[in-house]
C-alpha cells in the first residue's frame, strides 16, 4: 500500500520535499486501527528522521492543510479516509502507473522517483 499511497501524493502535490515525503513514510510505518497514526511527539520524529522539530511541524502541516491527514482535539493524528481509499481503487492504480511515465517538474533532488518509494 505505502508505494501507491506515495504515488498518489506525489500525482498530487508536486511541491512536497524529501522531508515531507520521509514523514509521510514515517507515518505510515505508525498507522493504527481506522487509520489512526500512533501517539508521537515531533521532536521524536525528528530524532528519527534526523531533523529538527520545526521542520517535522512544517511538514505535518503541509500534510494537514492537503487533507492528507487529520490532527482531532486532542492532537491525535490519523489518515484522511478519501486518500487510503484512493490507494486501493482501480481509479488510483491508473493514475498512478499514469503518472510514473511523465517527467517530473522542478529539481529532481527536492523530490523522491517512485522508485525509491
């Protein structure tokens, strides 16, 4: 799932880093029942991913206001269902062999291929 899933992102939202694209891989190493994210704090992410705090923010973020995911009241993340859904449909496959053919815009460094996804 986690390929496809990056795919798909990536189909969406050119303008996400590598750190973006390794936080969301993160995430998704700790997803949960109905798509909940295991309790984290950032600065053990970014322990982990060997960055700082507000680089890991500015990444959940980014993450949050593309609906990718979803932080409640008690500041529990969890996975938009809209995305997982579309990682798994055949309207998503399409998409994202689709995309894997097409050149990719802007600095290939700030951007992971697919393959290394």
């Amino acid at each position: 799932m986690h390929k496809r899933f990056d795919e798909f992102i990536l189909m969406k939202h050119k303008e996400y880093s590598k750190l973006d694209f390794v936080v969301l891989s993160w995430l998704q190493q700790r997803i949960g029942l109905n798509n909940s994210i295991k309790d984290f704090h950032q600065t053990e992410a970014a322990e982990a991913l060997g960055s700082n705090q507000s680089n890991i923010s500015r990444s959940l973020n980014k993450l949050r206001k593309d609906g990718i995911i979803t932080r409640d009241k008690y500041n529990k993340y969890s996975f938009n269902r809209k995305y997982i859904r579309f990682a798994f449909d055949d309207e998503g496959k399409k998409q994202a062999k689709a995309r894997e053919s097409e050149p990719r815009d802007g600095d290939e460094n700030d951007q992971p291929s697919s393959a290394s996804l």
